[in-house]
C-alpha cells in the first residue's frame, strides 16, 4: 500500500499564502500520479490540482493561477504552493495517488486531510 501524510495547514488571512506538503511512503513509484483534493464545507469533494508521473500538470478554474503543485521524487514529497488565498479556499486538503501515471484525478490511496483556513 502507499501511505500519504499531509503537513502545512493552518489559519491565514486573505491574499496570504501556504504550502502545503504530503509525504509518501510505501510502495510509491516515481510515475506515480498525484494530486490534491479538497472536502468542501457544506459542498463535497473538489479536484483542486494534480501532477502527471511525467511531471505535467493541471489545476482547477478555481486555482489556475494562483496554486502550483510540484513533485520532488527524492524526497518522495508533493507539494501545493497555495498564493492569494480567499475565504472560499478553506477546505481540508487531501493528496492523493494513483498508479496509473497519466491521471489528474481517480485517485487510489488517500492521506488524511490537513486543515486550511482563510479568514480575516
């Protein structure tokens, strides 16, 4: 199995910034795809942005522009540098992983979630 720990939340106000880091381990494979996930309050899951094994990437209309997801294989971490941040971006974030390496989104493994909050 592949074990995703998500690190970097926290409480920001408007137009501030985060990054966002998840480590992995277990069987990850530098093809893997991965991503980030967000769950809504009161909305559901989101795609927020994801990452190809081939280092290509995508991003929600919501966040073009302003997060940009990145890989660093020998440290087996994904990151989500998240700028400009708005009251609707409070979510709890989870990254994600498949095996198959040209996916944005499908994921099979989860992390847990970490809190993002922005408010004035």
């Amino acid at each position: 199995e592949v074990q995703l720990v998500e690190s970097g939340g926290g409480l920001v106000q408007p137009g501030e910034s985060l990054r966002l880091s998840c480590a992995a381990s277990g069987f990850i494979c530098r093809n893997d795809a991965l991503g980030w996930v967000r769950q809504v309050p009161g909305k559901g899951l989101e795609w927020v942005s994801g990452i190809r094994g081939g280092g290509s990437a995508g991003y929600a209309d919501s966040v073009k522009g302003r997060f940009t997801i990145s890989r660093d294989d020998a440290k087996n971490t994904l990151y989500l540098q998240m700028n400009a941040l708005k009251p609707e971006h409070t979510s709890v974030y989870y990254c994600a992983q498949s095996a198959n390496s040209s996916v944005l989104n499908g994921y099979d493994y989860w992390g847990q979630g970490t809190q993002v909050t922005v408010s004035s």
